[in-house]
C-alpha cells in the first residue's frame, strides 16, 4: 500500500482495515510517524510528539486485534493528535496554550473529553501547535514558531486550532482534536480545507477551567464527514466531573438520510461581512448540490446577525483580558508581540458589554433565530469571508484588501455567531477551491439547538456531490515572503432571482 493513500485513509476505512487484519496499528503509526518526520520542518503543525508512547498503545491495540478484537475499544489503535492548550489536557503531555513560559508545563490530569478518546483506544501521538493564548487567527508564536498553510505557505493556516487541521491535511495523523471559543476549530478547519464540529455547548464534557464558558466547546477535525461522527460519537454524553455536560447521549447514525425534504436557509455574507467572490461561488455551487439532491434551499436575510457577531468577539475579549495582561506582566520578555495588541482591544471593551451581550442574544433569538428554525432544519452560510490571510500576519501593521475595501483578518471571520447561540451544532465542510489562491474554501451548517444528526445529515449530503480534494505534497514550494498586502479583486456577484430555477431561492418565493 502507497505510503501517501495510507497516511491520507479515513479513519473509518482504517479501522476496518485493523480489524480485518489486513493492516496494524504500529504500520499505520509508523507511516505517519514517517511522514511527519519528513514534513514538519515545513508544516511545524506538531508542538510536542509522544511516539513511544503511541507506539504502545498501538502494539496493544495490534494484539487484540489478533485476538478478535476488543469492541469496549471503538477506536482501538487509531492515530490521534489534539490541541496544545489546557482545554485538551492529557496527563503526561504538555499543555503550552502557544506560550513559551508554559513549554515545560506537563499535565497532572486529563480532561475529560480526552479521557473518553484514549479509553476508546485511541493513539495519541502528538500535541499541535497554536497562537499564544489562542487568540489570533494565525499560527505563528514564540514558543513553536510559524504554521503556515500547507495548500500555500504564503497563506495562513488559521487559528486557534491550527496544527490539528494541518496535521489532518497533510496526512500526518488520521484524526484530531480541536477547541473553539471563538471559531478556533472552525476557521482552520476552514482554512485547511477539512471537516471540524463544533457540538452544542455541554454534549462533549469539558476542562473544568472552562466548563462555564458557555461559548467553549471541544470537537473531532478530521477528513471526512464519517470520521467526525466516529469521534463525536466517543465523546458525547454525561460525565460526573462536568456540571454542564448534557444528559443522554446523541448517536450519529453510520447510514445518514438524504435531505430530501430537508428545508435550509441560507445567507452569503450574514448581512455585513466582505464575502469575495470565490467564497460566494462556491457556497452557491455548493447550494445547488443541495438543491439538486431534493432540499428546498432559500435565502433569507438576517440584518441582526451583524450586531451579535460583534458582540461576541467584545464578549470574548473583554473576558479573557485578564489573561493577556498576567502574560505581559508576569512574561514581559516571553511574550509575542500580538499579544500587548489583544490586551489593548480587550482592555478598551466596557465590561458592562458583557451583560449587554446577554440581553441582545436573548431578544435576538426570541424574535429571529428562533423563528427562523420555526420555518428551516438548517441554516448554512461561508465560514470564513475571505481567505487570503497572510502566514504570519499582524493586524496593526497590515490590512488586507478584498473587492477595493481594506480589512483585518479578523473581519473575514463569521464564526461567533454560532458561539452566541452555542447550543445549535455547527458542522464546517469543505465548499471547493478560491481559484487565484487555490485555497480551500468551506461552509458552516448550523441546525436547530442540539440537533446534531441533521448537521451530519447535511454535510454528508455536500461530500457527495462535492468530494474535496486530498492535498498532495508539491514538488517543491515557494518562498515563503508573506506579502505587505494581499489585495484580493474579484468581480462583484450576486445572488439574481434566476436561481430559483436551479432550486435555490429567497425566502417567500415560490419554487418550481
């Protein structure tokens, strides 16, 4: 078997694999081990690696196989990786959360999410590189360096979770683990072009240290939509250390329906944000997919959208302030220079927002949200705006240009919506291709508040019609000079009322 196509298998065609005997455990690590050996000086999506001791888990996992399998063990074997930050801790491991002054940090416990993932028998291999903190959409930090996107070095892999979905692109682990407050599993994924679930907020149990954080959530990132229910399946349900985890648990089914029937809604641009054209084609192309397999697709408009998406981000900073300022004072020489700039944005936000926020997604959701999913199964639009984020960027001394506007990177982000209204399941899919970049793009899927089988449903139908390709390692690659603006111009489009006729349309129309 190709050392490529193995390292590139789903998790589910690899676990059939393991339990026909017809390949081991310690091979697919090895390839993989192989694999990063050969790649990370140029991908650095790994912050610390634990190979003897994945090495052990398989082996064992090898022999219970020879033996006829162990079913308690639903992922007996299988490569896994997850975020460096303390939400993702795994007793023995290093939790650096991006930090150089916490690269020696090793966790006394692990959470409980994890603990499901490893008693499942899970392999984990290695913990991924992050920003500091976790706070900026780029990967790139003093205490592991720059990771930048593998479709183009030039470009950025996103954040916060971001060596996870290089990892999982590049054919590195077979799995990984991610976090997201703010968008940090779901713009990388985004970025890199892979599969990531945000579950509603208490399905997947959580670090105590942030299990209140009702905008906290932990998810799988892998390649497929199959391998993200494997995962979450294994994570899902009540656990006696998480006040907040749910009770029952939710099972995706292996066999999805199809969305005939299904009514989804739909906005381009969540009424505020600069959407380029790429990004506009192919959630359109993507759309049409939809429509074509029998769902009845309208596009809606959602005016307030704007308003909580700000909030949220005001929400998540003023918050979390109080982090960045003890890392300035207690690591004044440690830090990266982007985090005196967070502290400065979070320091200016009037804690009384922090109430406000509570108030205006409560009535938010009383009169729209909340009617909307009266009248839809499912509401679906971009992930990100635009994609062409600099490696390494820095948003006060560059601003990036889409369709003669100027931007940061953060207004390009139309995550924080969904972690306003946490309890609805967010699935980010693949969408197609930016065609000057060559980047992926991607879509989210947010359905009704934990209603997770309709999100799979949904996205499973998109892989369908619109398989994603599999990055493949380049020849060679281009100089990394991360330009001074990235000026994306693309011709203006827009949705015209002809649609209908492909089975799309806006709210209110009729459709033939």
């Amino acid at each position: 078997m190709d050392g490529a196509d193995l390292c590139h298998k789903p998790a589910t065609e690899v676990l059939a694999l393991f339990q026909r005997r017809q390949l081991s455990p310690v091979e697919l690590l090895d390839a993989l081990i192989a694999r990063a050996e050969r790649l990370e000086p140029r991908l650095n999506a790994f912050a610390t690696t634990y190979h003897e001791r994945a090495r052990v888990t398989a082996r064992a996992a090898e022999a219970r196989y020879q033996a006829g399998g162990d079913p308690a063990r639903p992922l007996d074997g299988l490569p896994l990786v997850a975020k460096s930050d303390t939400d993702s801790a795994v007793e023995g491991t290093v939790s650096s959360d991006g930090c150089l002054w916490l690269t020696g940090a090793v966790d006394e416990h692990t959470s409980p999410t994890m603990a499901r993932l490893l008693a499942a028998g899970a392999a984990l291999h290695a913990r991924t590189t992050m920003p500091e903190l976790g706070w900026a959409w780029t990967c790139d930090s003093r205490a592991h360096g720059l990771t930048p996107n593998p479709w183009d070095p030039t470009y950025s892999s996103g954040g916060s979770s971001s060596g996870s979905a290089v990892a999982v692109v590049a054919g590195t682990t077979t799995v990984a683990m991610g976090t997201d407050c703010l968008g940090s599993l779901r713009v990388p994924s985004a970025m890199c072009g892979v599969v990531g679930f945000k579950p509603p907020y208490g399905r997947n149990p959580l670090h105590p240290g942030v299990s209140y954080d009702f905008f906290t959530h932990i998810g799988p990132m892998t390649r497929t939509v199959a391998d993200a229910a494997l995962l979450q399946n294994v994570t899902s349900g009540p656990h006696p250390l998480d006040h907040t985890s749910l009770p029952g648990r939710v099972t995706i089914p292996q066999r999805l329906a199809d969305v005939r029937g299904l009514r989804i809604a739909f906005s381009l641009d969540l009424g505020c944000f600069p959407v380029t054209a790429d990004v506009r084609r192919e959630t359109l192309a993507t759309l049409r997919a939809l429509a074509d397999a029998g769902a009845r697709v309208e596009e809606v408009e959602v005016p307030w959208a704007g308003d909580i998406t700000r909030a949220a981000s005001r929400y998540t900073d003023r918050l979390y302030a109080e982090d960045f300022v003890r890392a300035l004072r207690e690591h004044p020489d440690e830090v990266s220079d982007y985090t005196g700039y967070y502290a400065q944005c979070a320091l200016e936000v009037d804690p009384d927002e922090l109430r406000r926020l509570h108030e205006l997604a409560a009535w938010t959701w009383y009169h729209h949200f909340g009617p909307l999913f009266e009248q839809y199964d499912a509401f679906l639009c971009p992930t990100l705006a635009f994609h062409e984020v600099p490696a390494a960027n820095r948003p006060w001394e560059r601003t990036i240009e889409v369709n003669g506007t100027h931007h940061t990177d953060h207004d390009g982000v139309m995550t924080g919506l969904f972690n306003v209204y946490s309890r609805c399941p967010v699935l980010v899919v693949p969408s197609g291709q930016c065609a000057g970049s060559g980047l992926p793009t991607s879509v989210q899927i947010a359905t009704r508040p934990y209603d997770d089988v309709t999100a799979f449903q949904v996205g499973a139908a998109i892989e369908q019609a619109r398989p994603w390709p599999s990055w493949s390692e380049p020849a060679s690659r281009p100089a990394h000079n991360p330009p001074d603006l990235i000026a994306i111009h693309h011709e203006t489009i827009t949705t015209p009322p002809q649609l209908a006729g492909a089975g799309l349309s806006r709210a209110g129309e009729q459709q033939p």
